[in-house]
C-alpha cells in the first residue's frame, strides 16, 4: 500500500497554509479535499478581514495566532503580491455603556499585545468619518482586508511547488489506526475507493473537522469536539453609499459575534453582515426577510442607508464550538497523543479569526508534526 508521512485534511485558507508550511522536498505530503479545487466552503464566505487581534481572552489560541497571524499575513501579501489594504477599523460605542465596554475592548486588545489601539472621542470620529454617528470609537490602525482567494492560490503554489500534492475530489471517508499510522479511506470523484497510508494526518476539515476526528475513533462529545453551526448573511449596499465610508465599522461586539458591520471589499465595495444565528443545517440561501434586522441595527450608526440600498449577497457558516447561550470557546489544535492516537492533529472550531490566523496555526501545527516525525 502507499505510504506517505502527512495527509492534511481540507484545502481551505488553514490545510493551504499548513501545507504550504510543512512541505518539503524530503517528505511526501498529500492535501484532500472532497471538492473540484481549494476554498469552496468557509473559507471563501467571510469577511475578508485581518483582524488585529482585539476580542479573544489572554493567552488564548486565537489571540495568540491571531496576533502573530496579521503579521505573517501582511508580510506574505507583500512579498508575493497578494492584494491586500490595511483600511484601519473604527468600533463605534453609541452610548455611555458601550463606551465603557469599548475601554474593556481597548485593555484586552492592549494584554494581547496590540499597541497601536486609540479611543477617538466624537469629533475625532466625525473628523475621520464624518457620515457615521458615534459617541467614541476605538479605532484598530493595523485592521484590514486581503484578497483571500489570491491568499490561498499563493499556498497551494507554494506547497505543490516544494513537493506537496493536492487530490481534489477526494473525500476522505474512514481512518483506522495502524502500525505505520493510519490507513486513510478515500473516495474519489468517480465512486472509487481507494487507501493509503500516512504517519501522520492532520484534520484541517473546517465545519466537518468534528466527524473527521469521530472517523479517527474520538468520542466528540467526550471531547468537546461537536461542532454547531451558526450561520452569518451579507447583504450588498448599492446606491453610491459605499463612498461615504472610508474604514470598516464595528457596533460593539455581541457574545457569539462581532455584530453587523460594514465590510469593504479591495474594489471598494460595501456590504454589511454578518447576522448570527444558529442552524442545523449546511444553507447558503439569504433570507430576504432579515433585511428588516440589518437596516436596525446598522441605522443608528450608519443613517444613510436605505431599505432599497440593500440587496442579498452570500452567506457563510461558523464551525462554532459552543452551542447558542454556552461559553465562547477558543480554537481546538491538539496532538491526540495523549487520547493513543499519536501523530492525529485535530484542528477544530477554526472560526473567526481562522483566516488572519492561518499562517501562525500553520507554524504551531507545523512545529508538532515536525517533532513527532523528527528530523
Ligand atoms: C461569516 C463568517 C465571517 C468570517 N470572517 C472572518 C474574517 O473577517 N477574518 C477572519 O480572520 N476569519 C473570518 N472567518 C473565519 C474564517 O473564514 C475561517 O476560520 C477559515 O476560513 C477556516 O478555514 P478552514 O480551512 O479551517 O476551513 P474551510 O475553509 O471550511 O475548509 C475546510 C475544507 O475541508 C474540506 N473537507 C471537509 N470534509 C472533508 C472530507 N471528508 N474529505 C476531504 N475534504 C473535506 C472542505 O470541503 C473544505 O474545503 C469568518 C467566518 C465566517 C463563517
């Protein structure tokens, strides 16, 4: 039977980015991914935003690699010419109470290690963005957006260019453990089933990763592994309004999301989203009839715009692992060493801030797979 070392599951922005990270001519690497090419899930229904690393606990994964992230990711958009801007973002408080919480914000962002953060008062908002109506902002210079097809065209370049192969129409259907360990069960785009063998196997499955890990032998319930969706819709803002915002804009945060901002795209487009709700199933369908909640809540800050300003664009899904009303939960990156499962690397809830994060997961997990393999 074939054998290779790693077998990375998922070619979204996170298995482009590890694959880009741990291939090198010295091992054999394979990349599956159950769809015709790379980003036709997740990771090509966000926001496109690199975040600065403001909202996550201390010491937690998502700060840590967000931090680290924003600034691998800017320094890879410029070596390689992946269309990028940092636009610097402004997150409004409308009354005392959220100004208080925009101070909390500014001290958390300040313990992750962000220095750059400034409250602007309402003339300094007005002065900045003078459509918007605020009473203080707390204003992200380092805030941007990035072209995240290009981003994830450059890691599959860079992966197969150091020896990596990436199998599309592969979906990876059981993994048993093994003496040599794991015997990989695929099915490819016509129905045939095929297996491998890999040392090491790294689940990088996005909304998936939860039955991933359960086809691997791990209990997910156990382990805290289940995955919920929640989804978030975009609509388009037409009208001319997109010229009259110049940075993104934030209301305060919510518990389960950002709240429904405005996000630019590198054309200079506006939409707003994304709502957050919980599903049960995969849709991508916008419900019209939610227009109605995102003219309510953007209105206050944004008073320009206009029912008929907005149409339905896309939607996305979050790999949440808290269900609706539970703790926020940090991302899962764990060798399964300790659960017998040596060289399994479980990624799991890789939500936002995944996409500005993937360069630095991509080092975190190349490091484990690096150790366990050894030179
Ligand atoms: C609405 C929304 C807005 C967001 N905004 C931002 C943002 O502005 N900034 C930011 O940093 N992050 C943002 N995120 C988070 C970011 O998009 C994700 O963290 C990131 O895209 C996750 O990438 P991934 O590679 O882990 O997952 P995915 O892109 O979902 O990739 C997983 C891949 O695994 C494949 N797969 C699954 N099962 C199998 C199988 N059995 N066999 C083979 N292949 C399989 C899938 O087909 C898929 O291609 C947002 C997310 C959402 C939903």
């Amino acid at each position: 039977m074939e054998k290779v070392d790693i077998t990375i599951i998922g070619a979204g922005v996170v298995g482009l980015a590890i694959a880009a990270e741990v291939a090198d001519d010295t091992r054999e690497i394979v990349v599956l991914e159950r769809h015709e090419t790379f980003g036709q899930e997740t990771s090509s229904r966000n926001s496109e935003v690199i975040h600065a690393g403001i909202y996550y606990p201390k010491d937690s994964l998502k700060a840590k690699l967000c931090v680290e992230g924003k600034q691998l990711l800017y320094q890879v958009c410029h070596r390689h010419g992946i269309p990028c801007q940092q636009t610097g973002k402004l997150i409004v408080a409308l009354n005392e109470e959220e100004v208080k919480g925009l101070e909390m914000l500014l001290a958390k962002g300040e313990q992750n290690g962000i220095n750059d953060l400034r409250m602007l008062s309402t003339n300094e908002v007005k002065k900045m963005e003078p459509h918007i109506q605020a009473k203080a902002a707390l204003y992200s210079p380092s805030t941007g957006i990035i072209d995240t097809h290009s981003l994830m065209k450059y890691f599959e370049s860079a992966a197969k260019d150091k020896g990596a192969a990436l199998a599309y129409e592969c979906e990876v259907k059981s993994i048993e453990q093994c003496a040599q360990g794991y015997e990989v069960g695929v099915q490819d785009a016509d129905g045939e089933a095929f297996s491998f063998l890999s040392r090491v196997v790294i689940n990088s499955a996005g909304l998936h990763a939860d039955k991933i890990a359960a086809l691997a032998g791990i209990d997910i319930d156990a382990a805290g592994y289940r995955i919920h969706y929640c989804k978030g819709e975009y609509f388009k803002v037409g009208g001319g309004r997109h010229k009259l915002v110049h940075h993104l804009i934030y209301p305060s945060p919510t518990a389960i999301s950002l709240g429904i901002h405005t996000v630019l795209d590198l054309q200079g487009m506006m939409k707003l989203g994304p709502n957050a709700f919980y599903v049960e199933e995969i849709d991508y369908q916008v419900e019209e009839r939610h227009k109605k909640d995102f003219l309510e809540s953007i209105k206050p800050i944004l008073p320009f715009v206009e029912e008929d300003d907005l149409s339905p664009d896309m939607a996305g899904i979050r790999p949440k692992l808290q269900a609706s009303g539970e703790e926020v939960r940090d991302f899962i990156i764990k060798h399964e060493e300790s659960s017998g499962l040596p060289g399994l690397i479980n990624l799991v809830g890789i939500e936002s801030p995944g996409l500005t994060s993937a360069p630095a997961i991509a080092k975190y997990v190349g490091k484990i797979a690096g150790k366990y393999l050894g030179p």
